[in-house]
C-alpha cells in the first residue's frame, strides 16, 4: 500500500522514491519506470551505486506534462 510506513517515513513523504515505490506511487509498471530513467536527458533519477532512485517531484511534473508514457 502506497501510505505504510517504510522505515518510519511514509512513502507520501519522501523526497526520493525506490523503483517499486516508484510504481506503486504512480500506478505504473516497474519496467516502464526503469525504461523512463534509463532516457539520457531523464532529470528525475538519481543514481546511487548501481541503485536508481527516483525523484518524485520532479517525475511528477515529468508525468503531467506528457499525453503518453
């Protein structure tokens, strides 16, 4: 569920999202959201080692201004 605590943060909150996270939080699959980060000029992936956060905010915006992902 979107809203249970993860680490005493609920997911609502958080400023960097997980792959999984990530799609739960929008509703979209978890390889269309690694497809949209793997893009070179993708502003909303923070890569940490070889782990992908997303950045919500700005995914979000990325989102509403598209017609089709």
């Amino acid at each position: 569920m979107i809203n249970e605590n993860i680490k005493g943060v609920r997911v609502s909150e958080k400023a960097f999202l997980t792959l999984k996270e990530a799609s739960e939080y929008f509703n979209i699959g978890q390889d269309k959201v690694r497809q949209l980060t793997d893009e070179d000029d993708c502003n909303f992936v923070l890569f940490n080692g070889s782990k992908r956060l997303i950045k919500k905010k700005l995914m979000e915006e990325y989102l509403n201004r598209q017609f089709s992902i």
